[in-house]
C-alpha cells in the first residue's frame, strides 16, 4: 500500500536542554515535507518498507570534517499501543525504530522511553536496507525480520533527516502521527 | 527546557597570569601530546595559546559560539576544519628523504600546496605602529569548566555534565551521538567533534592527575609560571587569593553569563610613543580593548596589580606580587594531597 505522508518539523521547543528550543526557534518548516510510503508485509520475508523522497543535495559522507551530518531516516514503533509518537514514547511506554544512515551500510536498532532517552545499538541479523539516490530522490528500502512490535500493532512513525540543513537529533522531518501500515 | 545543574562540592579552577606567558605553546604541546594524538582530533587543541589581537583559534571564535552579549542564547555555528580550525597540513616528507645532495638537487621540507590558515597563524601579528603603539599579548585558552556550561545545557541526550566532586565538565562519550550542539553552543568554542569516532571532545582538566593532587599537565609544564589550579572555595589557595581576595583575576568574556572558572590575569603593557619617541602615559594594549575581553573588571585588576607592583619596587611587601612572581612554583598549585615536585 503505498502512501503520501505530509511531514512536519519535530517541534524543537520540546527538545531537552535551553540551547536546542531558543536556538532553533525558527525551524517551524520540515526541512522535507513530503514522503512516500510502501509498506509490504510477507510472512516469510518479514516487512519490506520504501521511503521515497526529494532530496537535492544529499550527503553520504561526513568523514574527516567537522561540520557535515549524513542524510538519515527511520522507522518508529510503538512497543506498546499508547505510546506517544511526538516524544519517542515515555517511561514504561517505550517505541522501537530501524535507523538508516547515509554514511553507512548497517542499520542502528533504537530503543527510547521519550526525549534524550534513546539507546542506539547494531541492529538485529535480518533488518538491511537498500538505498538509491538519482535526480534528486532518495529511494531506501528497508528488509526488517522480524519486528514483533510492527507485527503486533501495524504502526509507524516516520522520520527523515537532511545533512544538507545540518537535520540532527531532534532537528529533523517526522510524520504527524503514527502511520497505520496494517 | 534548561536542565537543572547541580552545584558541585568544591569547583576546581585556574588563574593564568598573561604578564607572564612567553608564548611558547609549551602547555599546548604537553595537552596534546598527553590527551589529543588520535586521527580524528588531530585538529584540535583542547589547550592553545593564540595572539591577541588576533583571530584566534578557530578562527573569530567569539563571534561564532551560542551566546550574546548578553548571555542569552543564540545559534552558534560549527567551525569548519579547513576555514576555521585549520586542517593539519601534509609535508614533503618523501621528497625530502630522496634528496640527492651529490648532484646538489635539494628539496626543502614545506607544506603540500599553499596553507593559507591553522592554529597560531597570526601568531606574534598583533596590531598598531611600531615604534608608536605597536603591541600584542598572548591569550592561554582551555575549557573554563563553566558553573553553567553552555555545553551541558546543549546536550539533548544529556551526554555533558560537571562532576559532582569537583565541578569538571566531562563528555560521556557513551552517550553522545555526535550532534553537536555543544560545539555550536560553547562560545569558547572549546568543544571539539572527533571526526572518527564520531563523537564530542573536550578538556578533561586532566581529571586523573587531579584525582591524585597533581596539576593538569599544561599548568604543571609551563615555564613561565603563570598558571594557578586549585579548588575556587580554598581561602588558603592561590585561586581565591586571586580571583576573591586580591580580586585581580578575572574570567574571560563575563558577558556570556557562564560562570567561567578560568580566570586571567590581564596583561599590563608599556606606555605609546608619541611622534617624538616621548612616552605618553597611555598603555599600549588599550584598555578599551581589554574591557571587551574581560569586562569592567579589568580597570580594576590592572589598577591593583600596578599599585601592588609599584609597592614592591620601594621595597615595601606585597603578598600579591609574591604570589604572582611565584618564587616556589609548587605554590601555584593547591589539590588535594601534598605532591611536591622537584623545582
């Protein structure tokens, strides 16, 4: 089933810390604003999900520089149902997501109870991802197997970030809600 | 929302006295040598000395960090590694080796390419006219271990924070992601990004000497003497003899609003000329421009150091002179444990 989704800009007035709020206080625009979304669950092969989106100055390399961040994307969860999307979960409450980074092959599992929680580690044997980027379209797919969370609820969240307008952290492009992929 | 940052037991601090820095970038090297040899800090320098006026390092700093001056918050800008901080350059090393000095061919060791900035490359510039008013000083700059780190306080995953025992500002490496935002935010900017390991690096203030009473290596390597350490609440230690006692050190750019707990001695300097070579009684580092380093503290540092220094050369005492003179260097530390080191 495929999906437009309209993006948002993550509010940074709720971001942890004094910097972040007031020195982003302008970045009200998502830095992308739209998406496509396919999302495919085949019982073998566990979840395939395609992003699409326009980016017209990726980055994929942030070696031997200091002021370069890599294009990214992720897949959010919740582990469980009320789980709010906006803040990554909250204590007792936690989400899961498969991050994908341009500047680099394997994927990060994640793993928040809110804001500043979050846990990155190697993701699990079985989660990839494929990307492609031409003409100004980034193309990712994502292999997940399995996902127990994704097969348990059919909800996703979806965030994009773009190392072109230095997108990190709580800087980035997210859906405005969670995504039904059931 | 602004994180609530505990007080610290005690705050270790420094006071380094300007009147004495050679510039012999002797603490930058010791730094360096002892914390910030991997590739992907190569660039950095968690201790340097740069001249002033100057650019700094990196370059135009204080016009780049998350503060106003005000002390509110503002968006910082990330110094770039070729136009701000300086990419380490790379040498004709092998060329230089395969000089054939029989046929008299010799290549001289130089930079690949044309370097055209890196750290302390306005080094001994400075600014005015010589003979007339012709003048420069060197500015020691480490991390200040700030009361409120801007930092800290930029960290949305909460990977910065001050000792409880001691009051320094520590990465948890663990933690960070590689952000940042505390490069963007500290208006010192004396936070780096390790480029390999992708993560923040900063200024430890040599926290396992610290531990065993022993002064961070750029104090303890100085020749010049002109370094302090010790805890800011000691009543008995050179810190707040200078900075609360005598009131002559004070931190740079107070206006950030961070409560600094580096401190400065600021430099005194020889009176201008006038066209006829007459002195004219106005100091050569104009005070106007020192005021906009340290605030208006500095009138008063330098009035009561000149005071002090004036006492002494009558031969009267001067507690302070004794301690910035520094007769036993062992005396410009003050830690925990009694390590006495050889003079």
């Amino acid at each position: 089933m495929k999906q437009t989704l309209q993006l948002i800009a993550a509010p940074t007035v709720m971001q942890p810390g004094g910097y972040v709020p007031e020195a982003y206080k302008d970045r009200t625009q998502a830095s992308t604003p739209t998406v496509e979304l396919t999302a495919e669950k085949a019982a073998a092969r566990g979840w395939r999900i395609e992003l699409q989106w326009a980016c017209p100055q990726p980055v994929s390399s942030i070696a031997n520089e200091t002021d370069l961040f890599p294009d990214a994307a992720a897949l959010m969860v919740p582990v469980v149902a009320d789980a709010p999307w906006i803040t990554m979960g909250q204590e007792d409450k936690p989400v899961e997501a498969a991050l994908w980074r341009a500047d680099r092959e394997a994927l990060y599992q994640l793993q928040a109870e809110g804001l500043g929680t979050m846990h990155r580690n190697d993701a699990p044997a079985g989660w990839s991802a494929q990307s492609q980027w031409a003409d100004g379209v980034y193309r990712l797919v994502f292999q997940l197997k399995p996902w127990a969370a994704l097969d348990q609820h059919g909800l996703l969240g979806i965030a994009l970030w773009r190392g072109a307008e230095s997108d990190r952290g709580g800087l980035k492009s997210v859906s405005s809600g969670w995504v039904s992929v059931s | 929302m602004k994180y609530a940052i505990e007080k610290p037991a005690r705050q270790v601090a420094m006071v380094m006295d300007l009147n004495k820095c050679l510039g012999c970038q002797t603490c930058t090297v010791a730094c360096k040598k002892m914390w910030n040899t991997d590739g992907g800090t190569d660039y950095s320098y968690w201790n340097n000395v740069e001249t002033l006026p100057g650019k700094g390092f990196p370059k135009q700093w204080d016009e780049i960090g998350g503060r106003t001056d005000q002390g509110a918050v503002k968006r910082g800008k990330i110094p770039n590694l070729d136009s701000e901080y300086g990419r380490a350059w790379s040498f004709n090393h092998k060329a230089v080796i395969a000089t054939d000095a029989a046929s008299g061919k010799k290549e001289w060791l130089k930079p690949k390419g044309k370097p055209d900035w890196g750290p302390n490359w306005d080094e001994d510039e400075g600014t005015g006219t010589y003979p007339e008013d012709n003048h420069y000083f060197y500015m020691p700059r480490l991390c200040n271990h700030c009361t409120e780190p801007a930092c800290l306080d930029a960290c949305p995953r909460q990977s910065i924070y001050k000792r409880e025992q001691d009051g320094i500002v520590l990465v948890d490496q663990d933690k960070c992601h590689g952000y940042r935002f505390c490069v963007e935010a500290c208006p010192y900017k004396k936070v780096y990004y390790d480029y390999q390991r992708q993560v923040a690096a900063k200024c430890i203030f040599c926290m396992p000497r610290i531990e065993e009473g022993v002064a961070p290596a750029c104090a303890r390597q100085c020749p010049g003497r002109l370094r302090f350490v010790g805890y800011r609440e000691d009543q008995e230690g050179p810190i707040w003899k200078l900075v609360d006692k005598w009131k002559v050190a004070i931190p740079l750019h107070p206006e950030y609003g961070l409560g600094a707990n580096v401190f400065y001695v600021p430099p005194m300097s020889p009176e201008k000329f006038d066209s006829q070579g007459n002195g004219t009684g106005e100091p050569r580092i104009p005070t106007a421009y020192l005021e906009q380093l340290f605030g208006p503290d500095v009138h008063k540092a330098l009035a009561t150091v000149n005071a002090e220094r004036d006492k002494r050369k009558r031969g009267e005492p001067s507690e302070l002179m004794d301690i910035l003179v520094a007769y036993d260097w062992n005396e410009n530390f003050k830690l925990d444990g009694a390590v006495r080191e050889v003079i």
